[in-house]
C-alpha cells in the first residue's frame, strides 16, 4: 500500500529538480540554441550540498539574502486560506445549482453554464476587473478591490473568481450525476410512498451523490491550484506563487517552492476530504 | 427523434460558420489591415481649439485608429489581423496532434488483448498545473530568442502537444475497452477477425464522433493555454524584451498573437482600457465558436433513447 505513495513522491522529487533545471539546460546565448548538462548537474549538486548547511533555504532578492521558510509562512498561509474558503463555496454552490440544473429541460441555460464553463480564468479574472472599473468610472461607487496594494490583499474578486470556476465544473458534472440518479428506481419507490421532496433530495439523491463528489475533488483541487497561479498573479496577492514569477530564476528558490505547492496541494486534497466528510455525518444518518 | 437532431443543428452551422470565418480572417486579414505590419504613430502636433498641442501613443480609438493604439503606436486592428493566424492555427495543429497520436496509442493500447488499463499518474503531479510545465520548458528559449518566430512557434508546439496526450490515450483508451465488450466485436473476434479489421471496421465507426468533440475541446483547451503563457509573456513566436535599469522594462510581442496582446494590454486595464478589449473578445468569441460547435456535437451524436427522471 506504501509503495505506491512512495513511488509517486519519488517521481515528484525527479519530475520537479527536471522541471526547475529545465531553463539551465538550454543555453541561447551564442546566437544559437545549445544543450548543456553542466550547469543543471551543478545547481543540483550544490542545492544537495546546501541542504545541510541550510544555504539551499535561502533566496535572493535583488543582493540580500533572504530566507525561504521565515518569507514563506505568510505566502502559505494566504494561498492555503483563498483555496479553503474558494472550495468550501464551490462545494456547496456545485451540489445546491447541481441539483436545481439536473431539472432544467431548457437548453439555453445549460449552453450559458457551459459555456461560462469554457471561459478561460484570465479571461474572466480581467473582465471582472474591467466591470469594477467602468462601474468606478461611471458612477463614481467602488464595488471591490480591482488588486492587492502593498499591505492590503484584494478579498472580494479573488475569491469570486477561485469559487467560480470550480463550481461552474462542478454544477456541470454534478447535476449529470443528479438528472441520472433521479431515473433510479429506488427514487421511483420513494415517491410513491410518498414520502416528501426534500426529504428524498436529502436522503437518497444527495446520499447517492457523494461519492461522486468525493471522486470530483481530485479534478476540483487540480483545477484550483492552476487557477491559484492565474489568480494570485493578476490581483497581485501575496501568495506563494509570487515566489515562482517574481525573483527571477532562482533553482533553490523554485525547487523549494514547487515542493511546499505539493505539500500545499496534499494539505488541501486532505481539507476538502475532511469537509466532505462532514457534510456525510451533518446531513446523512439512519 | 428527428426534432432532437434538428434542434442540435443551429448550433453546429453556427459554430462551424464562425470558426472558418476565424480561419478566412487569419489568412486573408493582413490583406485588409488598414495600416502596414511595422508602422508606428508616434509623436505628432495636432491642431486644438487652443491652438497647437503634442500628443503621444496610446491614441484612443478614433477615425484614424478604430480599435485605438498601443503604447508604441501600433494599430491595434493591423496588430489583431496579423496575429490571427499564429492564435488560430497553432490551437488547431496542437489539437489535432493530440488527438492523432493519443487516438492512435489509445487505440492500439485499448485493442491489445488483456492490456492493462494505463493509468495517469496523477497524485501529488496535480500540485503542478500543465502551464507551469510549459512556462519553464519555454523560459529559456523564448525571451530574445536567436530563433525564428516560425521555429519558435514549431517548438512551442511541439511541446504542448506532448504535454497533452497523455490525458487523450487514456480517454481513448478506456473508451476502446469499453466497446471491446459489445457483443459483435466479441463474435468477429471469435470468428478470427485481427486487429486492423476490429479497428477499422467495429471501433472506429463508433469512436469517430467521440473523436471530433474531444478534438473540438481540445482546441479550447489549448487557447486556454496560450492565453496562460501570454500573461506571463511567454508569447507565441518568441518575446522581445527591452531590459532598463531595473530589469526587464517592456515586453513585445513578435507575431502580435492575440494572447500576447491580452497579456500586453492587461498591464493598462486602469488607464487605457482600449488595449485589452478588442483582443479579449476576439478571444472569447474564438472560445464561444469552438464551444457552441462542441455542444451542438454533443447533442447530435447524443444517445436517442433515454430513461426520464421520477423527480
């Protein structure tokens, strides 16, 4: 069972050195594109020599020298809190529009959230940017912060936009599971006992409907942490994906951080695991 | 039944009927731009009704510039028109590869007798979404690059086709195995039928229209990803920076691919809006065309029968 797991962290380790080292290996400098070896085989053996002496956790930024774990806790703790709370919303809003889509016979609305479904983030990240300030501009009323300022992390927008997406994809998934649950006999059976609307939703197409959403998550997380990028760069939040894209290429500094994203994603997974969970013990007993 | 088909067809001509406008607009539109490739509006005296005054790029849009200009002065509209060909066929090439050789070793993987089913291996890799490989394949290369935009464009390419086919070979894959089970491919593999005669004649009839929507939501999704690089100025066809004091200070792009634009324009969203929208909805509906195709698709080949809700 162990080995599996063990496996997959390996592959990690190889698969992130690979892709950090990546820009080294290719050298575009001569006016030609040249592949060398030597410089990737040096920036891993002295990240392996500096992870004694703890070199290997610092970065630069500009010429002083910083270190990776005292700067990163913050980055961590405000990427960690948008994803949580993002996911939280997107979890309820995809089963409570899930189940209402499953009754929709029109198919205009499922063209429209499909097709908000299709809309790239950047795409609408910039758009809901441009909303707030032609609203600013016309009416003079500041609805939300359009990105982050030096001390002050945007709020509004960047959690609209990391629960939006997520929950779009998972009302269009989800409500699939509802429509085809609800051809299921035993909800046939229900009915005609007579046993009341909510009380069937709850109980036997919610009940059903979990362990779909469980097998969801993985997508659901995977489709978060990429959107975390898009959204942490566009509103300017303090997060850790600032480290990747701000300080130039750094090896230790973007092995390091790639790794606390896996840890981060593992941490996550495990939160929506949990909150799913909850939900089961809140809302299905016999 | 019939209804049910001819509902599904408005959105097919639609979306069929923009996409080859898209591709007409991406080989004829530099025939039609108003101004040439490399012409700039600099600096220039305009006359005022308090008399002379000196105006510099971004000009808004106006009668002279109908989409505005650029910080540089280049016509937005001239900008767009180039573009178009680079943004439009490089998603169409990529997702055809994708499809073609994740199809094909999908299908070979999917026909193989008692082949085991090849699974993503997906775990803590889904920590690292598909741009940020890309991003660092491409931060090398791309910035200044001795390279040709053409030769740029084949490498980028090729890269986010690789990147994609796993996911197609195990869609494929699973699908293949899934029809394996019906019954009149069991009975011509009994009466010794070999593979090429399962493949051509039982499997692939079956698995073509799946193959034309996964290859339309695969042009969408390679968009998505073009779009992800440019905001991080990775453009298609290479990136030229001018580097200040402070670094890196102005970013252009080579081919003036539509992402690149937008990723160009997002820097003036407060001041000159004029800059990101032209490109940011020629983008959407580019995504819109390809999408309202894929649903029309969908609802075509849509299973005739079947069970109603209780509920």
């Amino acid at each position: 069972m162990y080995r599996g797991k063990v496996i997959s962290v390996l592959v990690l380790i190889m698969f992130v050195i690979l892709l950090s080292g990546f820009p080294l290996m290719l050298d575009t400098s001569q006016g030609a594109l040249k592949f060398t070896v030597t410089p990737f085989v040096e920036a891993v053996k002295s990240y392996t020599d500096g992870l004694t002496t703890g070199e290997s956790f610092t970065y630069k930024i500009k010429d002083r020298e910083r270190s990776f774990f005292e700067d990163m806790t913050g980055f961590f703790t405000l990427s960690l809190t948008y994803l949580f709370i993002g996911g939280v919303i997107a979890t309820i809003v995809g089963i409570l529009a899930g189940g209402w889509m499953a009754g929709v016979r029109q198919n205009g609305i499922k063209d429209v959230v499909g097709f908000l479904g299709t809309i790239p983030d950047f795409i609408l990240i910039i758009l809901l940017q441009l909303l707030v300030i032609l609203i600013y501009k016309s009416t003079g009323i500041r609805v939300a912060k359009v990105a982050s300022t030096f001390n002050e992390p945007a709020v509004l927008l960047p959690l609209l936009t990391i629960s939006l997406i997520p929950a779009i994809y998972l009302i269009n998934s989800l409500s699939q599971r509802t429509y085809q649950i609800m051809t299921e006999d035993y909800v046939l059976t229900a009915r005609a006992r007579g046993l009341n609307k909510l009380y069937i939703y709850v109980q036997h197409i919610f009940r059903n409907l979990l362990p779909f959403l469980k097998a969801d998550l993985y997508k659901v997380t995977s489709i978060m942490m990429g959107n975390l990028f898009i959204v942490e760069y566009l509103y300017n939040l303090p997060g850790m994906t600032r480290l990747l894209f701000t300080y130039g290429h750094q090896f230790n500094l973007i092995v390091n951080t790639l790794f606390v994203l896996a840890v981060m994603y593992v941490v996550f997974l495990w939160g929506m695991k949990l909150f799913v969970s909850g939900l089961e013990r809140v809302f299905i007993y016999d | 039944m019939t209804e049910r088909r001819k509902k599904g067809n408005w959105r097919i001509y639609l979306g069929l009927s923009l996409v080859l406008l898209f591709m007409l607009m991406a080989v004829v539109g530099p025939f039609f731009a108003p101004y040439d490739r490399d012409e700039q509006d600099g600096i220039k005296t305009i006359q005022t009704e308090e008399g002379p005054r000196i105006v510099a790029p971004p000009y808004p849009p106006s009668e002279e510039h109908w989409l505005g200009t650029d910080k540089w002065g280049y016509d937005m509209l001239t900008m767009m028109l180039y573009g178009a060909k680079y943004t439009v066929f490089t998603a169409l090439v990529v997702a055809l590869l994708r499809v073609l050789i994740g199809g094909g070793i999908g299908l070979y993987l999917g026909i193989r007798p008692g082949g085991k089913k090849w699974q993503l291996q997906t775990g803590w890799l889904g920590s690292i979404p598909p741009f940020i490989m890309v991003y660092f394949l491409l931060l090398a290369i791309n910035f200044n690059s001795p390279l040709s935009p053409l030769e740029l464009v084949v490498i980028q390419g090729i890269v986010m086709t690789i990147l994609g086919v796993p996911g197609i070979i195990s869609t494929i894959q699973e699908k293949t195995i899934d029809l394996k089970k019906n019954l009149f491919v069991t009975a011509s593999q009994a009466m010794g039928a070999g593979k090429w005669h399962m493949i051509t004649r039982h499997i692939f009839p079956l698995l073509k229209e799946n193959l034309v929507v996964l290859l339309v939501n695969e042009i969408i999704l390679v968009l998505n990803l073009i779009g992800q690089l440019g905001l991080f100025y990775l453009f298609l066809g290479g990136t030229i920076v001018e580097y200040g004091f402070f670094g890196p200070e102005n970013f252009l792009s080579r081919t003036f691919e539509w992402a690149g634009l937008i990723g160009l324009g997002k820097n003036f969203l407060l001041i000159n809006q004029w800059m990101v929208i032209p490109p940011i909805l020629a983008f959407m509906m580019l995504i819109f065309s390809f999408y309202i195709l894929s649903r029309g698709l969908e609802q075509k080949y849509q299973q005739t029968y079947h069970k109603a809700p209780h509920i």
